[in-house]
C-alpha cells in the first residue's frame, strides 16, 4: 500500500506527487510535512504505492466527518484514520482529499498481541489467500493488511 521514495535534487511535494500519482496533501499528511523545505535530498519519506486498487480516494465535502465517511464506506474510523495518516484530534476540511477503501476490500489494522492466525481469523481468509492479498506481513502494530471479497 505504501513504498518508500528516495528524495531527489529539485524535488517539490508536487513533483513527488505528480511522479507516485498522489496527491501533495497525501504526502504532507503522511508524512507530516508541510512545505517544500521538509524536504531533504536523500531522505526517506514514505508514498502511497498506487499499484495496490483496493483504495480509491474521497473528497471531503462541507459537513463531513470522519466517522460520516467510516460510515459510508463501511470502516472503522480509527482505521480510516491511520489509513490516512491523521490522528482522531485532526480536523479534515473541505476538498482534502482521503484513501477509502474500495467496496468489498476489509481493511484491518493489527494490534499488539496479534498473530498470523489471529488476523486471517479477522479477516475471515485462509493462509494463503491472505498471503497472495498481502505479500509478506510482519506482525507489528498498526501494520495494515487487506482482504479483497470476491464479487457475489
């Protein structure tokens, strides 16, 4: 879901984000940056890896709220929030721009304690389906791993 993108001489957020197909807010927020001059050549910073099409992106209109778009999306709003980068004290605003998942992807974010077992239990898949979904796993918290329903 994410890859890691070695910053590079003449970089902007925007280039960044135009070059990982991304937006600028994905990476500030992400990455807790908020300008250009965060960002330092050969440093790490990390983007999301568009490769992966179990996320499609909302825009946030007047009104929203995080537990509103949970709600729509049928996800946990903690989850939505680290999905997102943002802590449960952050406000989101009109026009910010936030992963969702896409419909029929079950989205789990491990916690301390979790094993292998545990989490494909959560997710209600074999071992190797959840392997094949999520490549290689290394339990830790906060660690977000997928699951893809099959079209009914």
């Amino acid at each position: 879901m994410y890859k890691i993108y070695q910053v590079e001489y003449g970089d902007t957020i925007d280039k960044i984000a135009q070059k990982t197909n991304t937006t600028s807010d994905n990476i500030k927020n992400i990455n807790g940056i908020n300008n250009d001059s965060d960002l330092i050549v050969g440093s790490l910073i990390v983007v999301p890896n568009e490769e992966t099409r179990n996320f499609d992106i909302y825009r946030v209109k007047k009104g929203d709220s995080i537990y509103s778009i949970a709600q729509m999306y049928n996800v946990n709003p903690e989850t939505l929030l680290l999905l997102n980068g943002l802590n449960k004290d952050d406000y989101i605003y009109p026009n910010q721009e936030l992963y969702v998942p896409l419909k029929g992807t079950i989205v789990y974010v491990t916690k301390e304690g979790d094993t292998i077992d545990s989490i494909i239990n959560n997710l209600g898949v074999d071992l190797n389906t959840f392997n094949k979904e999520n490549g290689r796993v290394f339990v830790m918290e906060d660690q977000l791993v997928i699951h893809k329903e099959r079209e009914k």
